[in-house]
C-alpha cells in the first residue's frame, strides 16, 4: 500500500468513526431524554420501537422487552 492508498484508507475510516460517533451522541441524548421523561412520570413506552406493535400487558410502565427507537432519517436539503 502506498501512501496515497494509505491515506484513502484512513479518510475513509476517520468518516466512518465520525459517523460512529455522532449516532452514538444521538443515542446517549435519546437516552436522557427517556430518563428525565420517567423522572417526571412519563412512560419509557414513549421512546420505544415497538410502542405501535405492543401487546404487553405492562404497556404504558416500560417491560424487559423495551429498547430505544432507531431516529428518524434525517431529510437531505435538496439546495
């Protein structure tokens, strides 16, 4: 691998790492959103993936069953 290679290669990795980083910044705020949200006596159900599909009898308290709902896709500016 030459360096031009090299330095293709370690763009391409600083992207994908950048990338990493912001969907997990996401994450941890979506995170905080849910704990301050039952800190005021909201439901966990509320930023759940499967709130639409549930069948739980637990709905509306949060279960073992709950995890975060992916974001949604961000809109791409067409200017």
């Amino acid at each position: 691998m030459n360096a031009r290679q090299a330095a293709k290669a370690a763009s391409i990795r600083i992207e994908e790492l950048e990338n990493t980083g912001k969907k997990a910044a996401a994450d941890i705020k979506t995170y905080n959103e849910v704990i301050l949200g039952m800190i005021e006596g909201k439901s966990p159900c509320d930023w759940c993936e499967d709130q639409q599909e549930c069948q739980r009898e637990v709905k509306g308290k949060g279960c073992s069953e709950w995890w975060l709902r992916f974001p949604e896709p961000e809109a791409k500016d067409e200017s």
